[in-house]
C-alpha cells in the first residue's frame, strides 16, 4: 500500500495535515489580495469607491459559483486531480486582472478568480473524511486555521505590495504563487468511497440534501448571516479608513489584517471545542462575539485602539461559527462531505457577496455607523439561528429516546 494510500485508509498524518493546512492558506488568498487594494483600483480607473468596491461583492460571487458549479465533483473524481485544474485556471484570471485595460474587464476577471478559488473547499471535506472521528473537528480546526492564515497573509501582502508597487503587481505575484501550488497538490493523499454519479445526479442530490437534513439548513442559515457581518467589514474598511481622520493607504490597511492572528492561533482549540459541545452552541458564542465586535466598530471614528480590538472579537466570532458549522455537516452524511460542503459554502460566500454589498451602502450613508448597524443586525440574526439549531437538536434528542 502506498503513503498516499495508507493515509487515507488509517488517518491523517500530521505531515498530510500541515500540507493540507498549507494548500488550504495558498489557495484562498487569491479571493482576498484585492480588498486592501479597493481604492488604489477604484482611482486607477477614476471611479468611485463605492463602485469600486463592486469587485469584492463580484469575487465573492464568483467563489459562490465555482463551489455550486465543480466542489460537488470532489466526491466523485480525485480531489487533487481536481484541485489542480482549479488552481491552474486561477493563475490565469489572476493574469488576466493583472493586465485588465478596463474596470469592466477587471469585474469579469474577478469573478473567474472567484470561481476558480475553490481548492481549499475541495481538500477540507476530503481530509474530513480521512481523519479518525474523535479528532474530526481537531482536524478541521487547523485545515481552518491554514485557510485564515492565507486571509491574513492575502491582506497583508497585498497591501504591501499595492503600496510599493501598485495593484497590478499584486495579481501578477498571486499568479506566480498559484504555480507554486500545484507541487504542494501534488503530494496530498488520494481519497477513498468516491461516489460513481453522473454530474448531473450531484447537482441533483444537493436540492435533496438541503431538504433532508434539518442540521445542513441550520448551518447555511448561521454561515450566510455570520459571514455576511463578517464580509461587510472587511469590504469596506479600506474605503472607510482611506478617509478623514485616518487617511491610511493600502499598506496600513493591509497590515490590520495582522490582528487576526490571534484568532487563527485558536483554530485547532476551537475544533477540539466542537468535539465536545454541541456546535450550535459553539457557533452561537461565535456570533455573539461578532455582535460584540461591532459595537466597538461604531466608534470606528473615534477610537483606533477599540477598532483594532473590534478586528480581533470579528476574526475570533466568525472563526468560531464557521469550524462549529462545517464540523456538524461533516458528520452528517460521509458519501456526500463535498456535496454537503458546497450546499453550506455557496451559501456563506453569497452571503459574503451580500454582505460586502449591505457594507458598503451602510458606510455610504452612514459611514462608521451604518457599517456596525449592517453587521449588528446580521450577527444577532445568526445568534438567534444557531439558538434555533440548539433547541431543535434537543428537540430531535428527546424524541428519539425511548
């Protein structure tokens, strides 16, 4: 039996586990390179900001598809065959933003980028199959904390390199790293029980999955909302922060990417929080931090030190939300992980896409305000829905004992 072989029939190694993690942080950056770049791209165009700000709810959509339309295949082709071909038609958006002529161009090469972003959902639903049960959420939790690792390196770096030179150069580099990736792909383990389905009886299978299971619908109602506050900050804060009394540039902006390091260092702990208490429960607490979180970006204004604690509370309550509901998921249904996975995340990032869009509108009217109010509202939104998830779980329990 070979490596590759063996990891996927006794477990993940912690080699298998650090690639996977690693593939997971690379793989996702290409979605989030552009967001300290908004208004450095909006006056290369000489366009608004708030037009400008159209090509992070675009990305977000066009990650949305690329889950609906390809994860799905995860659990029927190789997912690192997969990976592969997705990671080489984003090298090649990413090129294509980089040379984009025309804001227009720029949107519709954002929107590959984001259909072509999918690997990390092809490779977290795998390895969750592959790793032992009583270490699933553990597993989980870091393959989570390598895809928060790639937000943060993408934000940070990215605003580096837009600030030194320009925003053209960020994508070109982006490109240059997706080729990187494709030797990382290459030595991630095969995965086993792939599912002989035609594509369109994957498709198909989705609408049932959604209808069936009661726990799949709780976690694509609390990954919309959450990530919804969650994307509604982080799409607009360059805009916001460009402005009077911060006047940052792209650079500084990038760097407020470094605070949710915090959050990403409590990845694993979290997952491990999933193995022994109810996730709805878990991912109630992570909405209420978001909720918390801003309360302080009201003062956005005012405060710059409750601003950055509000990026920390954020980062921590979405992180918390997101590892609590794809942990339930994966323990759903094992023959159908990717497809549960695409069911859960189309709908997180279509939410993000919702999100950024409410932001930005919020912010236009009301600046620091309008954007908590936005994000307060879907966080409460979510915090009620995984209360919901928690009493109807109880419900389900105490009907079934005898």
């Amino acid at each position: 039996m070979s490596d590759r072989q063996h990891g996927a029939a006794s477990g993940l190694t912690s080699r298998q586990v650090f690639l996977m993690a690693l593939t997971c942080a690379l793989a996702v950056s290409a979605i989030y390179y552009h967001q300290p770049l908004l208004p450095q791209i909006a006056d290369s165009f000489s366009i608004s900001p708030t037009r400008g700000n159209l090509i992070a709810t675009i990305t977000q959509l066009g990650y949305a598809s690329g889950l609906l339309l390809f994860v799905p295949l995860a659990d029927s082709f190789q997912p690192r065959k997969l990976a592969t071909v997705a990671i080489v038609g984003n090298a090649v958006a990413l090129l294509a933003c980089a040379v984009a002529p025309s804001f227009p161009l720029l949107v519709v090469s954002s929107f590959v980028v984001g259909v072509t972003a999918i690997t990390a959902q092809i490779i977290i639903p795998s390895a969750s199959g592959m790793a032992s049960p009583e270490r699933r959420g553990r597993t989980v939790g870091m393959l989570l904390g390598g895809l928060s690792s790639g937000v943060l390196l993408a934000r940070t770096l990215s605003g580096f390199v837009g600030a030194h030179f320009g925003w053209r150069a960020m994508f070109v580099s982006a490109a240059g790293f997706d080729l990187a990736l494709i030797a990382v792909v290459a030595r991630l383990p095969d995965a086993e029980n792939l599912a002989a389905l035609r594509y369109r009886d994957l498709m198909l299978s989705l609408v049932s999955l959604i209808r069936t299971e009661p726990a799949l619908r709780i976690s694509i109602a609390t990954g919309f909302l959450a990530f919804g506050a969650f994307s509604a900050f982080w799409a607009t804060l360059a805009t916001l922060l460009a402005q009077p009394p911060y006047q940052f540039g792209p650079a500084t902006v990038g760097a407020f990417g470094l605070v949710g390091l915090i959050g990403l260092v409590a990845s694993p702990s979290i997952g491990t929080l999933v193995d022994r208490v109810h996730p709805s429960l878990v991912s109630a607490s992570g909405a209420l931090t978001v909720s918390l979180s801003f309360l302080l970006v009201a003062t956005g204004a005012m405060h710059l030190s409750w601003l950055l604690a509000s990026v920390v509370l954020l980062d921590l309550g979405n992180r918390t939300a997101f590892v609590a509901n794809q942990a339930r998921i994966y323990s759903l249904r094992p023959e159908a992980r990717g497809r549960l996975n695409t069911a859960f995340m189309v709908s997180y990032f279509v939410g993000g896409a919702a999100g950024a869009a409410m932001g930005g509108i919020g912010a236009q009217h009301g600046g620091w305000l309008g954007l908590a109010a936005v994000g307060a509202v879907l966080a409460l939104l979510a915090l009620v829905t995984s209360f919901l998830g928690y009493r109807m779980a109880f419900v389900t329990t105490a009907t079934d004992e005898p």
